[in-house]
C-alpha cells in the first residue's frame, strides 16, 4: 500500500501547481494589489458619475440642459488648469507622493461636499442673483445660469469628471504600466476589465440600495442629502482601500527587483507629445491615422448628444433625486453585466466574422437604437401602440429605449470598439504608433466629448430647450454615425493592406534566411 500523500489528494496537488504556474507567488504579490486598486477606483467612479448626474439634472432651476455647458466652459478649463499643475508637481516630486496626496485631495473634497457644502447649499448657491438674470434673459439661457446658480454642483461634477481620467487613467494606468512586464500584462489585463465591470454591477447595486432607503426616513428628512452622506461614506472606505493598496506596493513591491524592473521605476517613459497644430498636422498628414481620428470622434460626439436628451426624458419620469439615482444605480448594474456578455461575444467575433465587422457593431448598434429613441421623442404616435401593448406611457418607453441605446451602445463599446481600435494600431511604425496616438489623444478624443455638446449649446440656445431640439439632433447624430460607419470601411481596408504587408515582409525574412 503506497504511503498517504500529505497535504490532500493527488489531484488536489495538482491543481495548486497548476494554480502555482499560472499565477506564481511573486506575481501574485503584485497583481492582487493592482486589482484592487483597480476595483476601488472603479466602485468609487460609479457611484461619483451617477451622482454628479443626479444633482445637476435634478437641481431646482437646472436640468439635462445644464451639461453641455458644463462640458465645454467647466470640465474642458478644469481638466487643462489640472493638467498644467500636474505637469509642475511632476518636476518636484515624485509619482508615488504625487498620486496619495492628489488621491487624498479628491476623497477630501468628495467629503467636504457631502457633510459640509450640500448641508449649506441654500446659504451658498445665489439664487436670487440667478433669478434676476433669467428676469431679462432668454429661456434658452437657463443652461449656462445653472453652471453660476448650482456652482458647488458644478465643481462636484468637474471633481468627479476628474477622478476618471485622473486617478483611473493617468494614475493607476501609468502606475501599473511601469511595474508590469508585458508579459504579466497579456496575462492580467483582461481580467482587470472583468474585475472592472463586477465593480460597476456591485457599485450600481449600492447606488440603487442606498436610494431607496428614502423609504425609512421621516417627511422632514432631506432623503437626498442623506442618501449623498451615505454614498460618500462608501466611496470614502474605498478610498481607504485604494490608498491601503497603493501604499503596499510603494512599501513592498516597487523598489523590488525581483518583482519589478527597476530601470522602469528610475527613468522617465519617453513621450512624443505634440502642440494642438503639430496634432492636426499630423492627423490630416495621415488617411490611416485620420480614420482612427473619425471613430474616435464619432463616438464620443454620438453618445453624448444621445445621452444628454435621455437624462432629460429620465428627469421627467424621475423628478425625485432618489428615484433618479436609484434608477441610474440599476442602469449601472445592467451595464456592467453587458459589458461582460460584450467582451466574451467580442473575442468570438473577432475570431470568426473578421474587424472589420467587430469593428462596424458598435456605430451599427448606435444608429439603429438612436433612430428608435428619437422617433419614440419627434413622433411619439407613432409608437402610442407599442406603448399601449407593453401597458406603459410614451415617455417611460423613452426612457427604457433610452436606457437600451446606452446600454448597448456603451457594452458594444468597451466589448468591441476598444479592442479594435488598439488592434489598428498595431500595423504601424513606431514612429507612427507613438505620434498617432498622441496626435488622436490630442485632438479626436477633445473634439469628440466637447463637439457633441457644442452642437447641443447651440440647438438649446436658439430652439430653447433639448425637446425643442430632438429634431435636428437626430439628424446630426445620423450624419455623424454615416461618417463613423464610412471610416470603419476605409479603414478596414487600409488594415488589411497593411497587414498583408507585414506578411510579405514576414515572409520575404523567412525565405532570407533559409
């Protein structure tokens, strides 16, 4: 009889070495704290993107309007003023402090607002003065008042705007960049997006739970106000978390040898950065280039001008605060359970249905589910039968459309469109790959968030509020998503050129050597 195994069965061992070889002691010591930091941040940007659209869309005298005019006269300064700072910090100090002090920054603001500037808004907000403006100004100026009358929302919506691309992208992405190899990245780095989207179902799912405990609370109770101080509390302890984590890895994992290539942690990353001029320059130097410029533009100017008229058609289902943010905390939920579905479905079509089809799914998906949203809001009789069917109003069913476009459109996205367009990069030169992509960072992905909003100041203006404007707005996002559609099949064709030129070269090598 054999001597008994200690420590458990045969297949038991065997699978802790398989666990072992996959994921080995000393990876695990720094991925562990990657992800959760990365889960952190994200649990934090969800709660903090719901609620900076429940108080500007649900303020007294402010609406779905007001964010257009954020977008361009609040967000576009904020980020550059924070951009020029950080540029200075970064001369001083180093990546580490810079990133707990301006993380510390943030959770502090998000705590100020909650438990001292919201209490006080009636103290702080001018209402009066708003007042008196709108007395001998149009009502198509509404939207920019708002920005001055509900300024302390303003500034929560900037804070919060920037938490995304500041401590997600800027931080975590650089940080994490710098301490991983590429081949602990290939390996890791999806499952970082799907640890992502757990936290967008468990961050919605909280969002939704804290707004409907209005419900306990007396008629007296500010239950917007509370359900703000519980929101805080929770992305304070996920703060906490992210800063826990990052602190672990300065302390045990950077100055690490073993664990990390020092010379990525002692030497600045080379960046090709180039002026807003050279940027254009080089995108209309470039048709390749140019067509990864139009995706990028025409994504970021269709969903906006699509997701600015559903949050106004949402306020007027859910005029509450609460039921605002309780049904955002499910849109949340129901986007980051899609977006799993999206990035499993993506592989698959890449795989069998070729880019270029990957490629046209998500400004398909985007058209088709906005031509269907627009009508239900131009000619909501047309849709009075369907509506009737499903025993609901014309509105509610603009609003749950609404909700579909943005979930899909939004999944398709991150499941479809995001690998794609980095696959595109990938046949480029380096000199190509680094000033193409700076050049798209530059100038596509500016004009396509502020461009959308653009073309929604100037509607609201002259028509005088976004239901007045649905009209022309689906017409421009048809123009927008026909040139998106074009570019994909342009590009699709450049891609495949050049891919097949890299197998010629591939090939001429092989044959070379032989």
């Amino acid at each position: 009889m054999s001597a008994p195994l200690i420590g458990g069965s045969p297949a038991r061992l065997c699978g802790s070495a398989y666990l072992e070889s996959c994921f080995p002691a000393n990876e695990r010591k720094k991925m562990i704290p990657l992800a959760l930091m990365f889960f952190c941040i994200l649990f934090n940007y969800t709660i903090l993107r719901n609620t900076k659209d429940v108080l500007i869309v649900t303020a007294p005298g402010s609406g779905a309007e007001t964010i257009p005019f954020l977008k361009t006269y609040v967000l576009l300064p904020g980020t550059m003023l924070f951009f020029a700072l950080y540029t200075k910090l970064c001369s001083v100090y180093s990546q580490g402090r810079i990133i707990m002090s301006v993380t510390t920054v943030f959770l502090a603001f998000f705590a100020l607002f909650a438990y001292v500037m919201y209490p006080m808004k009636d103290y702080l907000h001018p209402n009066e003065t708003c007042d008196w403006l709108l007395t001998f100004l149009p009502n198509s100026f509404v939207g920019p008042i708002a920005m001055f009358r509900v300024w302390t929302f303003s500034l929560f919506y900037l804070m919060a705007e920037l938490w995304g691309s500041v401590v997600l992208s800027l931080f975590f992405w650089g940080f994490a960049n710098q301490v991983t190899a590429v081949r602990e990245a290939k390996k890791y780095y999806p499952l970082f997006g799907m640890f992502a989207n757990v936290a967008l179902v468990l961050s919605g799912w909280f969002v939704t739970f804290v707004s409907n405990m209005r419900e306990g609370l007396a008629e007296d109770v500010d239950a917007w106000g509370v359900s703000i101080k519980i929101l805080t509390a929770g992305c304070l302890v996920s703060g906490a978390g992210l800063l826990a984590s990052f602190g672990y890895l300065q302390a045990y994992v950077v100055n690490d040898p073993n664990l990390v290539d020092q010379t990525q942690t002692k030497k600045a990353a080379k960046k090709s950065k180039l002026g807003v001029m050279e940027s254009i320059r080089y995108l209309a130097a470039s048709p390749y280039i140019l067509h990864l410029g139009v995706l990028v533009i025409g994504y970021g100017m269709a969903i906006n001008l699509i997701e600015v008229t559903w949050k106004s058609r949402l306020k007027m289902a859910y005029p509450d605060s609460n039921s605002y943010s309780a049904f955002m905390g499910q849109y949340s939920s129901m986007t980051g359970v899609a977006t799993i579905f999206m990035m499993l479905l993506g592989q698959r079509f890449l795989a069998l249905i070729g880019w270029r089809f990957t490629a046209l799914a998500t400004p398909c998906v985007c058209l088709a589910t906005g031509i269907c949203f627009f009508t239900l809001i131009i000619m909501p009789d047309l849709w009075a039968p369907v509506a009737l069917m499903l025993d609901t109003t014309p509105l509610m069913l603009s609003v749950y459309v609404g909700t579909a476009q943005n979930v899909g459109t939004k999944s398709v996205k991150y499941g479809m469109f995001d690998p794609t367009k980095e696959m595109a990069y990938i046949p480029l030169d380096p000199e190509q790959k680094t000033k193409g992509k700076a050049a798209i960072d530059v100038i596509a992905s500016r004009a396509g968030k502020s461009g959308g909003s653009f073309i929604q100041q100037i509607f609201i203006i002259v028509l005088g509020s976004l239901s007045a404007s649905a009209p022309l707005i689906g017409i421009c996002l048809l123009f927008i998503t026909v040139a998106w559609i074009r570019s994909v099949n342009c590009l699709a064709v450049e891609f495949a050129a050049k891919q097949k030129e890299e197998s010629e070269k591939d090939k001429g090598g092989i044959e070379l050597r032989a």
